[in-house]
C-alpha cells in the first residue's frame, strides 16, 4: 500500500499566491499537477493525532534521586541524538539555523478539508515550538507539497525557475533534492539568511552572504561585527524559505497527520535525513522503525522547544537544547 491510497480523493485547493521566484517555482509545481497552494485558515480543530502534550499529568512524583537520574540518562541520550540530527557539514562550525522571522505556510497537493487539517497542525506545532506564525495575507515561505512524481515535477519547476534555491553548495545538492539517488519519501530544502545576533539582517553582495572579491568572483565570509569571547559568535543563520516534499507514491504506508507532523519537524530544523536514529523516539523513525509513531513524540517536541528556546549566539547550543530536553521529558 503506497502512501497515496492512506489520503482520501485529492481535489484541487484554490487559492491566490503571492511571492517571487521561489513562489513562482512553487506555483509552477504544483500547477503542472493542477494543484495550487491554499491560505493559512483562521482556526482549526485540534489534530486528534498525536495531540498529547509533553507531560500531561504534571509533575513526576518518584523520589527526587530517581528523577535526576533519569533525566541525567535522558540528556546523555538527547545529547547523542543533536549529536547526529544536526550534522549538516554546512553548518558544523556555525550556529543551528532555525525560524527567526513569522512563518507563512502553504500547503499543496491535498483536498480542501485535508489542507485544512494540515495548515492547523503546521502552525500548531510551531507555535508550540517557540516560533513566530505569520496571519493570513502573509508571503508564503513554507511549503509542503504532496507529489505522486516528486522528481519529474521539481524537475520541471527549477528549470523554469532555477535561481529559486540558493546554490551555496553546489548544483550538486540541488540535484541530490530535485533527483536524489536513493527513493525518498520526504524530501526538504531550506534557503538560509546571516543575521545579526540582535536579529538584523546582515547586508551582503554574494548570494551566499558573503563579499565578492576579485579575479574569479569567488565569495569570501565577512563580518564587521567583533565581540572579545571565545564561545559566542558574531553571526546567526535563520530561514527564509523551506520546501517539504513528500512522494505520495512511497511504497511505505503512512498516515496523513503523521507525514504532516514530519514535515513540521524537518521544515522547522535543519536535520539530516541520513542520520542514524537509532532506537530515538521520534517521528524521524516513521518509515524504518517496526512500530511507526502516530505522530510527534515527547521527544520531538522537546528537540524542537530546545531549539527554539536557545541560544544562537553561543557555541554551547547543541548543549542547551539536550539540557532542555531531558528537562522537559523528565520534569
């Protein structure tokens, strides 16, 4: 049973958009399927899936040596586990990018009622998280797109619009997202931006935030700012699009609020797809574990409230969100 034939009948979800190229790369998209992208709603029900929040009979009541010991295992594991979700070569050095500016989803590729449903989970969990929510009217900038033929369809849109993903990295990456070599059922790019760590943006000559020098036009990093320490920076990374592409045509079956829920997660944070998981708890697990999670778990939650919640500046970030999140799970 592939992952289609878990979401019902899909119809067309009408609406305006609005945007440039990476708007016009995903109006392109989604038109050749006849799809196009819908209005974050005003309200929505509650997702019936995987709604619990993190500790819903409050605090723990086992002896306090029990409780630090759990939680001192939990930070260990939560530490291994940031360790590996966050290994994205291009951002080993620099601060985990997140969402710092309001978020205006889109969502693509689903029946009225069920683009609904989504674009509610999507801004609910994101809320929760700590990020911003943009009202509807926005300028979209977060995308999740149901495709049958993610390949044939992305292929289609970049070659009309090929400046809409940032090439920082290489045509190579944007070929490994268009095309990748192994079947995928959830795919994402994000677009990142430098920042200021007071929260302004940094302006720069280069497409890849730096200043463009002589001879061969190569880039170089540059940063007026100086601060006299040694575990901060000068500069953050934030988002300024995010792209969710999920092959419906997956061998794999999977649930529709579970396949929104992952792609809140990965749209959320910059995560590699191709870490070991091991035996985490977490909805990143939905396609290889033998029991698949209905939703996000406690500890995606709290991976993504961590995130959120910490310091960009400081060179313990990775540190910060594996405290908060033994924290969280182990009140």
């Amino acid at each position: 049973m592939s992952i289609g034939s878990c979401i019902r009948k899909m119809r067309p979800f009408y609406n305006r958009a609005r945007g440039a190229s990476i708007v016009g790369f995903a109006l392109t998209a989604v038109l050749v399927s006849r799809w196009v992208i819908a209005d974050p709603p005003a309200s929505l029900e509650a997702d019936p899936v995987a709604a619990t929040p993190v500790n819903p009979n409050g605090a723990d009541t086992s002896p306090q040596v029990t409780i630090q010991a759990r939680r001192a295992l939990v930070e260990h594991q939560a530490a291994e586990f940031v360790r590996q979700v966050t290994r994205n070569p291009q951002f080993r050095d620099e601060s985990l990018p997140r969402w710092n500016a309001p978020i205006c989803f889109a969502v693509a590729g689903l029946s009225s009622d069920q683009g609904r449903f989504a674009l509610g989970r999507l801004g609910e969990i994101a809320r929760a998280a700590g990020a911003r929510v943009a009202p509807p009217g926005c300028h979209y900038n977060f995308f999740v797109m149901f495709v049958p033929e993610p390949d044939k369809l992305l292929t289609k849109a970049f070659h009309r619009y090929p400046k809409a993903f940032d090439q920082c990295d290489g045509l190579q990456a944007v070929r490994e997202f268009i095309a990748p070599a192994a079947s995928r059922a959830v795919r994402v790019w994000h677009n990142v931006r430098l920042f200021r760590r007071d929260g302004m943006p940094i302006g720069t000559v280069g497409p890849c935030g730096g200043m463009i020098g002589d001879g061969e036009h190569k880039e170089f990093a540059l940063s007026l700012q100086y601060f006299p320490s040694r575990i901060e920076r000068y500069d953050v990374l934030a988002f300024s699009l995010s792209l969710v592409v999920i092959d419906t045509a997956y061998p794999k079956p999977a649930k529709l609020g579970a396949l929104v829920d992952l792609a809140a997660l990965v749209g959320l944070a910059d995560i590699d797809l191709n870490a070991n998981f091991g035996d985490a708890p977490s909805i990143l697990r939905l396609f290889d574990a033998s029991t698949a999670p209905a939703g996000l778990t406690d500890w995606d939650r709290a991976f993504l409230s961590g995130l959120y919640h910490s310091d960009q500046a400081t060179l313990t970030q990775r540190s910060q969100i594996a405290v908060k999140m033994s924290h969280d799970i182990v009140p």
